[in-house]
C-alpha cells in the first residue's frame, strides 16, 4: 500500500465562507465552501481534482486560521498556561476570544476547530460567568 501525499491547507473564515488554500508549489488554486463540516473533504476534492489524481491518494490536513485580531491574545493565555503563571488571568483572554468570535458570528462549532477545542468546552467557557473585582 502507498502511503498518501499529505498536502497542507488551511482555511479562513471570509465572511459567510471557509476559504481554503494550500501550502503546496502544486497546487495553485484556492477553493471555498460554506460549512465548515465540509472544508476537509472540499479541500480534498479540489486538490485532487487540479493535482488529477484519485483523492484516496492524497491526505489534506488542514489548520483553521484564528483571526489575526485574537491571535495574540490566545497565543499569550496559551503561554501562561503553559508556563505555569496567572491562571486566573489565563482563563479569562481565553474567555475573551472565545466571547469575540462568537459576537463576529461564528458558531460554536468554528470556533472550537480554529482553537483546538470541542463545541462543548467553547460553550462551557462561553457561558463561564465573568468575575467580578
């Protein structure tokens, strides 16, 4: 058996759409869909489809694009954690994105594949009430 040609792409949010683009010098071409269920399978079938080769053949992984605007934030609550430092504070820039892209509109669902984390867990930490001082 052949090991597929793993392909990189990665899929932004562009109003109502998920835009996909690859990393890949073979692939010059960008594809969209509006579901966000269906990014990993459009993104195979359109690399499949410019590479012409039979999509069982290639794996697409995909990485889904935090918003530059909330990317420091979770970048730097991720660092906190990671070092062991105010968690509290942590927590709450966490909190914070998850509260702003769920006002840009996305749904639970979205933000949870651009953060890593399950739907479950985006609406735990959305509903988390925020402490007072």
């Amino acid at each position: 058996m052949t090991t597929p040609r793993t392909i990189e792409a990665t899929a932004s949010h562009k109003g109502n759409w998920w835009e996909i683009s690859f990393q890949d010098d073979d692939l010059d071409t960008v594809t969209s869909t509006r579901n966000i269920y269906d990014v990993e399978a459009t993104a195979t079938d359109a690399a499949a489809l410019w590479l012409d080769v039979n999509p069982a053949t290639i794996a697409v992984r995909v990485t889904y694009a935090l918003p530059e605007a909330y990317r420091s934030t979770w970048e730097s609550a991720q660092a906190k954690t990671v070092a062991g430092e105010d968690e509290a504070e942590a927590a709450q820039m966490r909190r914070t994105v998850i509260a702003n892209l769920l006002a840009d509109g996305y749904t639970l669902e979205e933000a949870g594949k651009i953060l890593g984390l399950s739907k479950g867990r985006i609406h735990q930490l959305a509903t988390v009430p925020t402490p007072t001082a």
